[in-house]
C-alpha cells in the first residue's frame, strides 16, 4: 500500500510540478507508434525474402522501411526527452522557489550544502527516469504490443511459450524493485550528509590544523564516505544479482523457441522464413522488455530518491496579508510574549513586556543566548511568539504584511551573510542602484580604496575578495548596505563586535548621523560597555526577564 502511494506521489511530483506540454507529449507519443508500425513491417518483409527470391523492388522497399524506422525513432525518442528535461527543469525551479520563500522556522535546520544537493542530485534521478526511461519504457511497451501480436499471427505455441517465460521474469523483477526503494532512500540521504559534512569541514580546515586536530577531520569525512559506500555496495549487490537471474532467463526462452521451431518446421507448421520472422519479432519483444524491466528498479530508486523533494515542495510560504504597513515604524512593543524556539524545550521569553518608540538609539544587552537576536527575528516575522502579542505602531504584527514590515527594517545580522557574485550584487541585492552611492557607502565603512585596488572594483567576486579579506572586513561590507537603503528602523545584531577599535567609533559615527539624519529607530545589540553611554536608551534583557 505505501509503495503504491509512493508511486502516486513522484507521478503527482511529476504531473503536477514538472508541467509536461501536453501537446508535444501528444506529438511525440504519435511519432512512437508510427516508429513502431514501421518497425513490425520490418520482420514481416525479411521473412517474404527468406521464403523467396528477393527482387531488387523487395530490397529498396527494405530499405526506404528502415530509414523511415530510424528517422521516426530519433524524432519521438527526442521529444519524449525533451518534455522530460522540461519537467525536471520546472521541478527543481519550483523546489527551490519552495525553499526560498517558505516560512524561515521550516528551513532554518536545513543546510545549503543539503538543500543544493538534493535539489541538484535528487531530481538527476527524476531526470533519467523522465527524460530516458520514461520515453524508451513508452516506446518499447508500444513496440511489445505490436511484437507480441505478430508472434501469436505467426505461430501460437511459440508465442505462449515466451509468454510464460516473461511472466516467471516479472515474478523475479518484483521483490528487487522493492528493495530498491530503501537503499535509494539511504543513498540520497548519504550524499546529502556527505556533501554537507565534507564541505562544512572544508571551511573549518585552519581550527583542525591550528589544533592538530587533522586526523579528527580526516576520519569524520572518511566515515561519511564509508556510510555512502556501504549503500552503494549494497545497491550493486541486488544489481549484480538481478542482471544475470534476467539473462539466464532470457537464454532459456531462446533455446526453447529453437527447439520447439524446429518441431513446428518438421510438422510443417511453419516456415524457415517464419522462424526467421519470428525470432526477429523475439528480439524486439525482449529489448522492450529489458528496458521494461530496468523502470520497475529505476523507479523504485527514483521514488525513494525524491523524498526530500517532496519535503520542500510541501513547505508552506510565508503568507501576505491584505492589511499593509503603509506608514513608517514609529513604535514597537512586546505584550506577555512568550517563545520557545521549534523542536526545542528551552524557554527564551517567558511572559516579556517592553515598549519602545522612535526615533532613538537603543541598545540591547544581556547575557549570551538570552534571545537578543530572537527579538530582531521575531520582529522580521521570522518566528512567532508561542503567545502574547507584538505591535508595530500599535497594530498587531501578526495581522500585517510581511513584505510591508520588510520594507521598514534595516537589518544587518552578527555574522556576515554574502552569495556568490560581486560586490556589486551583493551589496545592491537586486536593487538598482547606482554606483556612486556604493562608492559613497563604501567610505562610510573605510572599504573605497581597499576595493578601489581590485582590478574588476566592484565586479569583483565575492569569493575572490572573502580570501583577501579578513572576518572584520568583511564585516563592514556587510555594514556598508545599511548606507544603501532609505528605511526608518535600523536593527544591528552585534556588527561592530568584530571590528578594530578606530573602525568600531568611525563607523558606529557614521551609523548614528546616517539614523538621525533618516530618523530611524536603531536597535543596536551590543555587548560593548562604552558605547551605552550614546544610546538614547538601554534595554537590558536579562532585567526584563526577572520582572
């Protein structure tokens, strides 16, 4: 029952997110089946020629047959392919679509590294099945129909003599099939780990070295690469085991055809040339039905493999709300919240209350994992308090737009966040923005003639500027956004912790004349004692929690 509601599901994954073109997949399957009437006229002819004299007419039409076979082969073949690239193409866009906008408690536990990896690597599986077994099982099921007619036209004996023989095969098919579905299962799930914990070792590679710890890393990423080994073996087992049982199988059912033609010949039941024929038609039954036979494992494999797929498919989004944030953020406060984070027992506010209003400076202290960033989160919308109420300008956060709140907030977080592009990119994040301001916003963080010295300045890759870079200066490109955007709140969740003491006033200088020059709201979390002294007012966490 689970196995058929599987299969159910990847053809739902399929139909429903892949989004063939009907009309081509129409056209392709017309194609087919004139490839294969073209095909079953094939045997038929040779056998005419094996029982007579061929004329050089009879040859030329042999002739002209097999180039239209072939022609009409390629184009069908083709076009089943190219719907199945389509569909996988729409599955991994709209997988990552998923992932991208869905609710950020759903996908805060799953890595880049895994999430690139079963997009990529998961949906290849999709891929084959689509783009090749799918199109070639149709193909050749079409071709056995037709092979299977003309086998019993020919001779009947013969033809349920076969027939019983390709059921036994499907009796040894099944139980494989089965099985394959929890190694492949296992499998994906393996080269996701793999390729997480291998990279995530890869970028800590200086504390293994700086601790000697290199034989430590060396053996958790061997480990890896032995749980994925030890599915792959287990995966080529059934295999190696399940291409032979199919072979002998198939040798059986030529030496009897042999044999029991021979009789039919002596009995005068049929002809040299019908024997002829009909081995012809033997092998275009069996060809199909190999390839028949590898979709049930394929499939099985496919199914097991799309189960993350499936995961991020079913994320749900993050909701807009017809009731929109249409002035600027002037106040905030926190009603009797209470939160605990997701999958997690531990209690980060319990029955909190403050209330702030802009514009001022605040900053926000306490002890480390007392929830400070969980304040500037929950304010995003990033997560929702177990209970109690949060307000923006009085009007509960739940009822407002996300996007609208967004639209508002500043918000630069402790460790630099940065994607694959240039500096450029990632500092404009999509906006148009032109480059004098960048320029301008890199002076504000002492970055202009570091980046100046690039020879592709802006262009420069992230990347390439991460390796010349130290952690503080990457930092303050981080910070440098913040002079980019015309927003009235500004949330800075430890930025300046990182930095060097005349980068640390400079900067938080310039921050604190481009908040009052905008008159933004600033919520500063901080841990350093001498920057209080300038904020407008210090909310400590650890006093509101006790009252």
């Amino acid at each position: 029952m689970q196995r058929k509601k599987d299969i159910k599901g990847l053809f739902r994954l399929i139909l429903k997110q892949g989004q063939p073109n009907i009309y081509l997949f129409i056209f392709g399957i017309f194609v087919s089946l004139l490839s294969t009437f073209l095909s079953l006229q094939i045997p038929y002819r040779i056998k005419s020629l094996v029982d007579k004299m061929p004329s050089a007419f009879d040859l030329e039409r042999l002739a002209i047959l097999l180039i239209l076979t072939l022609f009409t082969s390629v184009v069908s073949v083709l076009t089943l392919s190219v719907i199945g690239a389509r569909v996988v193409k729409n599955i991994r866009i709209k997988a990552w679509d998923s992932v991208v906008n869905a609710k950020y408690s759903d996908v805060v536990q799953d890595t880049g590294e895994s999430v690139a990896s079963h997009i990529i690597n998961d949906s290849e599986l999709t891929e084959n099945l689509v783009s090749e077994e799918f199109p070639q099982t149709l193909t050749s099921a079409i071709t056995a129909v037709g092979a299977g007619v003309m086998m019993f036209w020919i001779n009947a004996k013969l033809a349920l003599t076969v027939f019983i023989l390709l059921f036994t095969l499907i009796i040894i098919i099944l139980p494989f099939s089965r099985k394959m579905t929890g190694i492949s299962k296992n499998i994906q799930y393996n080269k996701a780990n793999g390729i997480s914990t291998l990279s995530r070792l890869k970028l800590s590679n200086m504390l293994f070295k700086v601790n000697n710890a290199q034989k430590y890393a060396s053996n958790r990423g061997i480990s890896s690469i032995n749980a994925l080994y030890d599915s792959d073996i287990k995966q080529l087992k059934y295999q190696s085991l399940f291409t032979p049982l199919v072979n002998v199988v198939l040798l059986m059912m030529v030496f009897i055809v042999i044999v029991v033609g021979k009789m039919e010949i002596q009995n005068h039941l049929l002809s040299a040339g019908g024997l002829t024929a009909f081995f012809l038609y033997l092998s275009q039954e069996i060809s199909p039905f190999m390839q028949i036979s590898k979709l049930a494992p394929t499939l099985a494999k496919t199914v097991g493999g799309s189960e993350q797929l499936y995961k991020y498919l079913s994320y749900a989004e993050e909701k807009p709300s017809s009731k929109r944030l249409i002035e600027p953020i002037k106040s905030i406060e926190f009603e009797d919240v209470c939160f605990s984070y997701p999958n997690n027992s531990k209690v980060v506010f319990d029955h909190i209350n403050f209330k702030i209003s802009s514009p001022l400076y605040i900053s926000v202290i306490g002890q480390n994992g007392g929830g400070k960033s969980t304040i500037l989160k929950m304010l995003e919308k990033l997560y929702k308090p177990d209970s109690g109420y949060i307000y923006i300008n009085g009007k509960n956060l739940n009822d407002l737009d996300i996007s609208s709140i967004r639209d508002n907030i500043i918000y630069i977080t402790q460790h630099p966040l940065f994607f694959s592009g240039s500096i450029m990119e990632n500092l404009t994040i999509g906006q148009q923005i032109n480059e004098s301001r960048v320029w301008n916003a890199l002076s504000k963080v002492n970055l202009k003639k570091i980046v100046r010295q690039f020879p592709l300045k802006l262009e420069t890759s992230i990347e390439e500027m991460s390796n010349a870079f130290s952690g503080g200066e990457m930092q303050r490109l981080a910070i440098a956004r913040l002079f980019l955007q015309s927003k009235n709140v500004i949330f800075l969740d430890e930025v300046l912790s990182h930095l060097d003491p005349q980068n640390r006033i400079t900067i938080k200088e310039n921050i604190f004349q481009f908040a009052k020059s905008n008159n933004c709201l600033v919520i500063d979390i901080t841990h350093d004692q001498k920057h209080l002294k300038s904020s407008d007012l210090v909310l400590n966490l650890d006093h509101l929690k006790q009252s």
